[in-house]
C-alpha cells in the first residue's frame, strides 16, 4: 500500500518490471523528483506524478508501469 509519508530523499525508484528508473530527491506537492546526480538522470531533475506509484516498501518505491514507460512520462526540471 502507498503511503505518501514513506517517501524520503534517497529512495530507488522502479518500475514495474523490477529495473531502476532513478532516485528520489523530493516530494513536491503531487510529483515526485528524482535526483539529478542519479546515472539514469542524465543529470537533470525529472519529475513523475505520484499516481505512477503503487507501493513504497523494501526501501523503494515502486511504479506501476515499467522502467521504460516511467522515463517516457517523466516531465524535466525546467531551466
């Protein structure tokens, strides 16, 4: 079960299909931003609407949809 409050700085994020899709740095009203410094970053903060997420437990959260998908939603940190 998803619990907005589980949701910390430092968090792997995955998707669905178990492959990583970045790290938390921030909850920011219903996004979640994902650390610039993570290697999947490109080194640029992306953000993903929180209705992505279907559980947050085992030290991650984890999406409903997969790596792939997540990436091809995620919105870029505008300059």
């Amino acid at each position: 079960m998803m619990h907005v409050q589980d949701i910390r700085e430092g968090l792997e994020v995955i998707g669905s299909d178990g492959r990583h899709v970045g790290t938390v740095d921030a909850l920011v009203g219903q996004l979640l931003k994902l650390d610039r410094t993570d290697p999947a970053a490109g080194g640029t903060h992306h953000f993903l609407d929180i209705g992505l997420i279907a559980d947050v437990d085992d030290g991650a959260v984890k999406l409903l949809v997969t790596a792939d998908d997540a990436k091809q939603r995620w919105s870029e940190e505008s300059a």
